[in-house]
C-alpha cells in the first residue's frame, strides 16, 4: 500500500464537463509526453494509461526511443501520450537523451508536447525533483505522477502529497502504473493542466540550473514545507533487504558463479517445463493435418495445406512454448532489479574489452530479439563503445535460434531433456563469453580506447514482480515473435513444399520412355526443383558434412532463423509416416538420413555440432542488418558485419567438422 498522508487529488468535474478543448478526433489529439529519469516507472505507467504492453524493466535504459499510444476511452477524452526515453542529464551526453530534451524544450520537428507529465521517484525526490525543474523552466503545463510509493514504507519515509504539491507550485499525483493505481486521477489533473494556462510562478521553475545551487533549492523546499518525513537518515544501509540479497550476488567470489548458475538454470528450465506444452501443440496440429487429408479429396492440394502449410508451421510452432517460457524467465529478472546487477558484475571484465558496463543491457536484449537490442545500444555514451557494442550483438543467441537449437540438441542428445537444456544454458553462455572476446580483439587491434570510460548506474531496489504485468509482457513480447516470424514461415514452407514436390518434366526419370513430357510435373525430392537449387550449392557444403536438403534449409533461414526448422519437416518427408507425431517424425527421419545412394548418415555428432556452430555466429537475420545500418548510418558497415559472422560461421563449422572427423568423432 502506497504511503501517503493525503488523499489522491479529486477528478476535475469542469474538465469532464466540457471545459477542455475537444479532443477526441483522430486528427488532432493534445499531445501529452512522459519525462522523467531512467527506471522512474515511466513505461509502466505508459501501459497503465494505454493499455499497452511497451518493455519494462527495474533497470534504467529500457526505452530509447519515442512510444506513442492513445490514453484509454474510460479516462475520458483520449490524448496522444509519448513515453520520452530517460534522462540522466540535461547536458544531454547520449542520443536518447538529446532525444528527450529536444522534446521537452519544444525543438522536435513532430512532437510538440502541450502538457509535460514528470514521473517521479518519491524514494529520491531530491535527484529526480532536479529534472522536473528543467521541465518547469519550459513554461508548459506540468504534472508530477509520484512513483515507487510502494517503496517507502521500506524506506522508512512518508510523503505529504499536498503539502509536496504546494511547495513546488505544480499537480502531484501519486500513481502505480504497475497496477493501475492512481492512473485515472492523473489523467484527470493532465485534463485539466490541458484546460488552464501554464503558470510562470511554480518553484520548480525557479530553481537554479547550476547543479549544487539546484539541489540545495530543493532539498531547502523540501524541508521547509515537510512535505518528507525521513525517520531513517541511513536509508540504504538500513534497506536490510535489498543490501542483505546484493551482499550475496554481488560478492567478488559468489557473484559470477551465482550468475552463470541462474543463467543456466534459467535455459535448463525451458526443456522440461516446456514439455507438456510441445506434447500438446505437436499432437494439434498432427491432428489437424490428418483431418484435412481425411475430408480434403486426395491430390495435390490437399497434401500442399497438409504436409506444406500445417506440418512446415507445426514443426516451428511446436517449440514456441519453449519461447513463452524463456520471455517469462527473463521478464522476472527484470523485473525483480537482479539483471541489473548483472551489469555491475559484468562492468570490469568488459571494461577490459573495450566495452562501456552499459553494454549489458543491449547485450542482454539480444538474447530476446537484436533489433531491439541494437536500438538499447543508443544508451552507451560513447560512440566507439556503441559501435563495439552493436558489431558483438549478432553473438548473443536470439530467441529465433532456440527454435534450430532445440531441434539439433534433440537430434544429438535424445531422451535426455537436462542435458539437452545444459547444453543449451552453456549456449548461451558462451555466447556473451564470444561476443566478449570478439570486442577484445576489436577494441586490441581495430578501435583503441583512447579514455577510460566509467559506468554510472543506479542499481534499483529489488521488487516482487507483479503476476499480471509480468504476463503481459509475456505475451506481448510471444506475440510479437508470431508477428515477426509468422508469415515468413508459412511463406517460405508453402514455396519450399511446392519446390520439392514439383520439377521440369523433362528432368524425371519416366521422360526418357515418354514421348512427350510436361514441362512442370510432380515430383520426387532427387528430382525436384529444391534438389536442383541445392545440388548447385553442394559443393560449398561439403566441408560442413552436409547434403543439399540441409544446403536448402540454410538458405532459407537468411529469410527468418526458424524457417530451417519448418524446411527440414519439408524435405525429409516427415508427413510420410502417418504414425509418428511432427516432432518425433522429424527427429527420427534426420536420424536415419543418408547420402543419396550410400548409407552415411548426414546427421551425425560432428555435423550437428558443426550446424550449430553456424547457427551461433551466422547473422541470418536481414531486418537486423537493416537496423544495424539505421542505427550507425553506414551500409558499409552493416554489409560488413554481415558477411564478417556469416564467413566465421561458415568457416567454423566446417573446421570443427573437419576436426572431429580427424578425431575420429562422426
């Protein structure tokens, strides 16, 4: 329960009444900007007033850029809200805060706030306050949300919401964005600061812009006024719990070991859980598929929705339970303010690589998706650790890999789900220890640190997640893997079911007896048009191990990653055993792959190792080159970070090939 002494304001029945402007056209909505420093709960009281499900986390950096969304219809006429990125500085040392400040002082080109809401920290009312005042010299109507007032009572703080809002001359409203609370009495004071004029004679505006002049302002009105009762003077030594938990996972002995075993536990987590879920989606559309060959008449349609559309999707969709999980695991950590520490943890060994301590965030993004990790490098002050930052995010195992993962680690080790789900947690691991290694060597002999840079961030208080929020945010980051991976999928299958069923008439083997043959005909795979597209790149897959069905699979993953999951259900047939259920056929029929025309298997322990070899360092994403070159202005060196990871892939997996075989491992 949020500790206050004083009632939340009442809703302004003149605004609701007419008063303001109308508002409600589509054409023009009043625009309303969030500002506030970074993890002051902004985003989440975005989505308290939207409705929407924009990233949160209890760590600062989250949004970099601008979000905009509509205020919901119960909160009366709807306003245009935009969720600014936070702001550490008004000297504006990294582009999302120049970003932000362009719009608070009205020098955007589209965004031109016509109220200014500053959330607030009320555990740190002094710091934040400074911002505010920044946003009252604007002379635009302003409205203070207070946040994080679940947090003092473990302060041992009070805060006198009236008494806070007199002395600071502008409305204070008390809010939860994480529940809701306090969200429509906000939008109330925001409707009527849209009614009335910007008032000049606020103290907020007064205070001085010299820092050590400013924070003395404030503190003195604070003071003054009591609108703050601190009964603990030594707050963050006597936050017995947050200092209890940190002395453990931060510890210079535990806290790596501690780290990498969450980590682990977190991915070894998502076989066996998952489990339940895959049985069920397998079994649907494996269900599914039967009942159209059973009520579709037989031919070549009703074999095309079968075996191409519904098994090329099932065989991805089969693992997205697996991607809720892991979008689930790591929205807790987020929220509970642990990752946080994982970026004071890992600060000093990537300070020795050339990387700036900030560089965890993005680089923990990129575990879910690495266009938006590209957009959280905009948080790194420097340029030449941005750039360092953004060239390692391929490295970090997006959530489009885990699909191939899982598939080649239930190939390699079957019946085991622990050691498949080790495995993959060492993935993942390796993964930050590559993409470390790589900014070594590039920060060594490429771009050399001129200057030390240090990080500042400020480490949240750890916090109970919310079940709701959490999975909202869940599913918003599940459903926008479908959104993303979707349609590619069902494209690429049906193009890829009709390019292994159909061929040149002339190319079958009963054309020779016949006089005359169709140019397009079905036909079998050796003879199809995909066996003629991946005969062509054979060649080059030899030193992998590989056929060209594998060939075709990895082609088609430079479309999305997940596609070469859906292309290997294709072209082994897996529908040509009607007993077995999508998953378990795929697995058995890469099992007992062979060369065409001699017993060697094409999936063995070296060449599975060898694909995911190419997997982990193969930038198979183009959207992802296409922020990359957004994001750093430079198609040169967006082409060269794709074909820098893609040639490592390629040459990796076929060295670790070779290797294994010359070991006698095969």
């Amino acid at each position: 329960m949020p500790s206050v002494e004083t009632a939340p304001p009442e809703p302004n029945i003149e605004a609701q009444q007419g008063l303001h402007p109308p508002i409600e056209t589509q054409s023009h909505l009043s625009t309303v900007c969030l500002a506030g420093a970074p993890n002051a709960g902004k985003t989440a009281l975005m989505n308290a007033l939207t409705g929407g499900s924009f990233h949160t986390a209890n760590y600062a950096g989250v949004t970099v850029t601008l979000s905009r969304g509509k205020s919901k219809a119960e909160f009366g006429p709807q306003v245009l809200l935009v969720d600014l990125p936070g702001v550490h500085s008004t000297s504006a040392v990294s582009p999302e805060e120049e970003l932000s400040c362009r719009v608070i002082e009205g020098r955007h080109h589209s965004v031109i706030p016509e109220v200014l809401v500053v959330a607030v920290d009320a555990t740190q009312l002094e710091r934040h306050l400074k911002l505010a005042s920044f946003v009252a010299r604007q002379h635009k109507p302003t409205v203070i949300a207070l946040t994080m007032m679940d947090l003092l009572p473990r302060m041992h703080q009070t805060v006198n919401v009236r008494k806070l809002e007199k002395a600071l001359g502008v409305p204070v409203v008390p809010v939860d964005g994480r529940t809701g609370w306090g969200a429509a009495e906000l939008m109330a004071a925001v409707h009527t600061a849209l009614a009335s004029s910007p008032s000049r004679g606020s103290a907020l505006a007064n205070v001085s812009e010299e820092p050590v002049s400013a924070y003395a302002a404030i503190r003195e009105l604070l003071t003054n006024s009591e609108a703050v009762i601190n009964r603990n003077l030594f707050v963050l030594a006597d936050d017995s719990f947050t200092a209890r938990i940190d002395g453990v996972v931060l510890h210079r002995v535990f806290g790596f070991p501690i780290f990498f075993a969450v980590l682990v536990g977190l991915f070894s987590s998502i076989f066996w859980a998952a489990r339940p879920f895959m049985d069920l989606i397998d079994w649907s559309f494996s269900q599914t598929r039967f009942l159209l060959l059973a009520v579709l008449p037989d031919g070549a349609l009703s074999h095309f929705l079968a075996d191409g559309i519904v098994g090329g999707v099932g065989a991805v969709a089969v693992f997205f339970p697996q991607i809720v999980i892991l979008f689930f695991l790591m929205t807790l950590l987020e929220d509970s303010g642990y990752l946080a520490r994982g970026a004071a943890l890992v600060d000093k060994p990537l300070s020795y690589l050339g990387l700036h301590g900030r560089s965890f965030v993005p680089m923990l993004s990129g575990f879910a998706c690495a266009i938006p990790a590209v957009l959280a490098a905009r948080t790194i002050p420097s340029r030449r650790e941005r750039l360092l930052t953004i060239w390692i995010l391929p490295l970090m195992s997006c959530s489009a890999r885990l699909p191939v993962y899982a598939l080649l680690l239930g190939a390699l080790l079957p019946g085991a789900a622990w050691k498949a789900g080790l495995a993959l947690g060492l993935i993942y691991v390796a993964s930050l220890l590559t993409g470390a290694l790589v900014a070594g060597l590039i920060s060594r002999f490429i771009l050399r640190r001129r200057t030390a840079s240090l990080l500042a961030m400020e480490m949240p208080v750890y916090r109970k997640p919310l079940l709701k929020p959490t999975l909202r945010m869940t599913w918003s980051r599940s459903s926008a893997y479908l959104r993303k991976a979707g349609m590619p999928i069902v494209v690429i299958s049906a193009c890829l079911w009709l390019l292994s069923n159909f061929g040149l008439g002339s190319r079958q083997p009963a054309a020779v007896e016949a006089a005359r043959s169709p140019l397009v005909t079905t036909s079998d795979l050796d003879h199809s048009f995909a066996a003629q597209i991946g005969q062509t790149l054979e060649p080059a897959l030899r030193p992998m191990g590989l056929d060209w069905r594998v060939g075709v699979g990895l082609i088609s993953a430079f479309a999305a990653r997940e596609v070469f999951v859906s292309t290997m259900a294709i072209v082994f047939h897996v529908a040509d055993d009607p007993d077995a259920q999508q998953q378990a056929g795929l697995l058995d029929n890469m099992r007992t792959a062979t060369f065409s025309g001699t017993s060697n298997k094409i999936f063995t322990t070296s060449t599975i190792l060898g694909l995911i070899v190419f997997f982990f360092f193969s930038l198979q994403c183009l959207s992802t080159v296409a922020v990359v070159r957004s994001e750093t202005n430079s198609w040169r060196l967006a082409g060269l970070q794709l074909l820098f990871y893609t040639g490592i892939g390629y040459l990796m997996s076929s060295a670790l090939v070779i290797g294994l075989r010359l070991l006698g491992v095969d």
